[in-house]
C-alpha cells in the first residue's frame, strides 16, 4: 500500500475516528444494557478505555471500550451486589492485567494454535451478525420483545441494503472517504430529511451527560469484599486479556506489522483501574470496531484517540444530533463487518486440513456462539494439546541397530516418551525374546516426565524378572536431569558413549541416588 503524506494519513485517521465513534455509540449502549447498569456507564468506560488504550497500549489502530463478553459476566455481580462493586471489580480486574503484563506473560498468546485462531474469528463473526438481530426486536403492548414485521421490517431492511450498498460502492468512486461513513451519513440524511419512519439510537436511550467524575467505590473495604469480587475479577481480566491479545493477532496479520502483548496488557489494566474510578464498566479490544477502523485506513493511534474524545463530545454537547441516527445505518456497518471478518477461506480449506484441527476450528466457533470467547480459547487450546499429545503418543517406535549382536541386542528409540507414549513404549518390547543384553538407544528420543521414568523402571523390571540387564544410550542433558531422581548408574562405555544400567530399586523415587 502506498505511503500516504502526513496531512492525507492525519485526514484519514480523523474520518476513520469519526465513523468508529458513531458506531460505538449504540454498541455501549446495549452492552450497558446487558450488564444491568445505566447506559452512561457504559459510554464512560467505552470513552476512557478507548482514550487510554488508543494512546498506551501496544497495538496502534486497535479500539477499544465496553464489549459483551465482558458484560454478560457483570450481570450476576451487578443484580446480586450493585453497581459500586462492578466498579471495584473493575479496578481489581485491571489491577490483575497490569500484573500478567509486567510478568511478561502476555506471550502466552502464542499458545493458540492457528485452527483456534480461525474458529475464535468465524466464532466472533457470528456472534457480531447475531447481535445485530436484537434490532429486529421491538418491546410489544404487552412488554414481550416481539420481531418486526410488515413495513417496519421491509423499511428496515432497505435501509440496511442501501447502508451495505453504499459502503461497497463508495471505494469505486474514492477511497479518500470512509465508506462506512459515508454509509451512515446517506441513511440518516434519507431518514431525517424523508421523514422515514424507523428506530433510532435515542429511541434505545439518552447519551445526554456530563463529565464522569472520580469516586472510590462506595463498599467496604475487608475481606469478604475482597471474596464476593475476586472470583468476577479474575474472570473479567482473563476474558479481557484473550479478547485484546487475539485481536492484536488478527491486526497483526491485516497490517503486515507487530504488536506489543506485555504493553497491551498494561496498558488494558491502566485503562480498567481508571475506568473504575470514574464510574465506567471496564472493557477490552473490541474486534468489530478495530475491523472498521482497519477498514477505513487508520493505522495509527490518533484515529482511536480522535473516537474517544468524540465519543465524550456526543455525551457533552452533540447527544440530540447523534440520537437521530437510524440504527439500521449501524447495523449495516455491522453486517459489512461481519462479512469481512468471517474467514470465508476456511470453509474451501475444512475438507483440505487434518480432522483434528477442522474439528478444533468448528467447535471453537460453536462454544464461541455458545457461551465466551475465553472459554472457547481455552476449550480449544485444551482439544488441540490433547490431540498434539495423542498424535506425538502414536509415532514412538524401535528399530534395531546394527550394533546388535548374538548377546546384545541394540533398540534405538524413536518419538518422546511421555505420560501419553508409555502404554504404546510397553508393547514395543518382549523381554522373553531379547538377549541377557538389552541396550535402548535414545539418540531421537527424550525423556519428558515423570511417567517417561515410571515406565522405563517398569520395562526394567520386565527384563530383569527374565535374568536380563537394561541399559540406557545417548541420553540427551534434558533426559539425564530427569531421570536423576531415579536409581540410574554409569556402568560401562558402549561405543565410546557413556550407558546407563537402570537398577530396579528406587525407579521414580524421590529419595534414590541419581547420576
């Protein structure tokens, strides 16, 4: 992509600013909604997360504010305790962040294998698209959420085509323009100036406010505070950090550049301590915003800057302008995201990949749709180490070295012997057919666990109840410290390489003598 000159990028990341803050707006709104708490809250903590992020944190173009998977973990605390304890709550998840960021732990997002990776975004790209059927919904006579239906629906509907349409139009005319912008901009010019009849953000609710102010949480400060808080905090910090971290991947592969993981911890952990202050939810990257804003140009920090304070103006002076914005305009935004995030590719390429990691992929997205993206990450990080673990367990065999001769046979070891490769190691010897000598060569293999001993003094045992000795070849450093636990003895050169006789007594034990 070509460089642009300063002004142009300047101009860029204002537009782009502009278009995120307008869709923020209905997005905190909502997500306040679903954490029990008034609808200012959640515009606060979209303003001070944004800001604070925009400027510290280790990803430039990434947005963040309030976000769903967060909210629908505050709504217990909230209904059970009140919204002064959503607020400690907050400031202790932020607290926990900042830690795992100054451990520089923010590398364990290279955990993640890539099928998790694409499942957690086609995940994230239905849950977006389902989101946005909620504007389907209108409260009835009777106060039961019914579905739109005649011309509300078909208004609806076209307003969103004519959004869709004009976002994917837009670039081939200019691309000095956001197209999303320029989506929202038509609609609403057709909505107000045609007297079209249809929902807008002040039909969800007033963004009218002042400035949030700073207040410690109004809840005592003891132990059993700490109890009732803790269990939401560490949940909320984790949620948070895996949403923000595979966001971070995702701009990562978009703009061909680096983020910083440890920095966007910290940073994350800065903006929930402040939030929490100054009556905000708490938040977290925000992969649909961060998408439009990647989207429209912006790849530096000043476009999610320019959306905060923006976000603050609405709040202070502009509340009756942005209130006339149809939501149909956002939520045609939404769906152009939601097109553009779905990893379409992966669908050509299930049949193409092992089972193992399109099952991974699949269930991924499923416990995405389902329940959280934190669980789907670790469920899916989980079924993916099982399935390594399973794989690796199976390519252990033996094969005779020619050094093997009449009273000594020579095995060399292939694969890594570990808790899932010892039943598999067991069968691969029949000591009732072997030599008095027995000699296993671990030139490539290693000894990884506990269980890798257990099942070396077994076989030794195995071999010795046949009048037969075992001895160890070319142990790796690695394979020597952990088998040094266990009664292991030099006992003669073999091939001008030290082996080791396993002696029976004391396999695994913590009290043996080791070499």
């Amino acid at each position: 992509m070509q460089e642009l000159s300063i002004p142009s990028r300047i101009r860029v990341e204002v537009l782009a600013g502009l278009t995120v803050s307008l869709a923020l707006v209905p997005e905190a709104v909502a997500f306040a909604f679903v954490a029990g708490v008034d609808p200012l809250v959640g515009l606060y903590a979209a303003f001070i997360v944004g800001l604070v992020t925009s400027v510290t944190g280790g990803r430039p173009g990434m947005i963040s504010g309030a976000t769903g998977a967060l909210a629908v973990v505050m709504v217990v605390l909230v209904k059970d305790h009140g919204v002064e304890y959503l607020f400690l709550t907050v400031i202790l998840m932020g607290i926990i962040q900042m830690v795992v960021g100054a451990l520089k732990q923010g590398r364990l997002i290279r955990m993640v294998p890539y099928p998790v990776m694409l499942g957690f975004v086609n995940g994230l790209a239905i849950v977006i698209f389902l989101a946005q059927l909620e504007s389907f919904k209108f409260e009835g006579s009777n106060g039961s959420e019914q579905w739109l239906a005649g011309s509300a629906l078909y208004t609806m509907l076209g307003l969103i085509a004519v959004t869709m349409a004009v976002i994917y139009l837009i670039p081939k005319i200019t691309t000095k323009f956001p197209s999303a912008l320029a989506g929202i901009l038509v609609v609403s010019g057709i909505v107000i100036f045609g007297g079209v009849n249809t929902t807008t953000v002040g039909d969800l609710s007033s963004i009218s406010g002042g400035l949030p102010t700073f207040s410690v949480p109004d809840v005592p400060m003891n132990l059993e505070t700490l109890w009732i808080i803790l269990p939401h905090a560490m949940i909320l910090a984790a949620i948070g950090l895996i949403e923000s971290l595979l966001t971070v991947s995702l701009i990562d592969g978009i703009t061909e550049t680096k983020g910083q993981n440890n920095r966007e911890c910290m940073s994350q952990g800065a903006a929930n301590i402040l939030t929490g202050f100054f009556g905000g939810m708490g938040g977290c990257a925000m992969i649909g915003q961060s998408m439009i804003n990647m989207k429209s140009g912006a790849r530096w920090r000043l476009s999610g800057a320019i959306a905060a304070l923006l976000l603050l103006a609405y709040i202070l002076v502009a509340s009756s302008l942005i209130e006339q914005i149809p939501i149909a305009a956002l939520v045609g935004v939404m769906f152009v995201v939601v097109i553009g995030t779905f990893s379409w590719s992966s669908l050509r390429i299930i049949r193409k990949v092992p089972i193992s990691d399109a099952f991974v992929m699949i269930l991924v997205s499923a416990v995405t749709v389902a329940t959280d993206l934190a669980i789907a990450v670790i469920v899916g990080v989980i079924v993916s180490a099982l399935v390594f673990a399973w794989n690796t367990a199976r390519s252990i065999y033996v094969e005779e070295s020619t050094a093997s001769g009449p009273d000594r046979k020579v095995y060399v070891l292939h694969g890594q012997l570990f808790f899932a490769s010892i039943t598999s190691f067991r069968d691969l010897f029949h000591p009732s057919d072997d030599p008095l000598e027995v000699v296993l060569d671990f030139q490539h293999s290693r000894v990884w666990d506990h269980s890798g001993i257990q099942a070396i003094g077994d076989l030794a045992r195995r071999y010795e109840a046949t009048g037969r000795e075992l001895h160890l070849l070319n142990l790796s450093a690695n394979s020597q410290r952990i088998l040094s636990k266990a009664n292991v003895i030099i006992d003669h050169d073999l091939d001008s390489n030290p082996s080791y006789r396993v002696t029976v007594q004391g396999i695994g034990s913590d009290n043996s003598d080791g070499h």
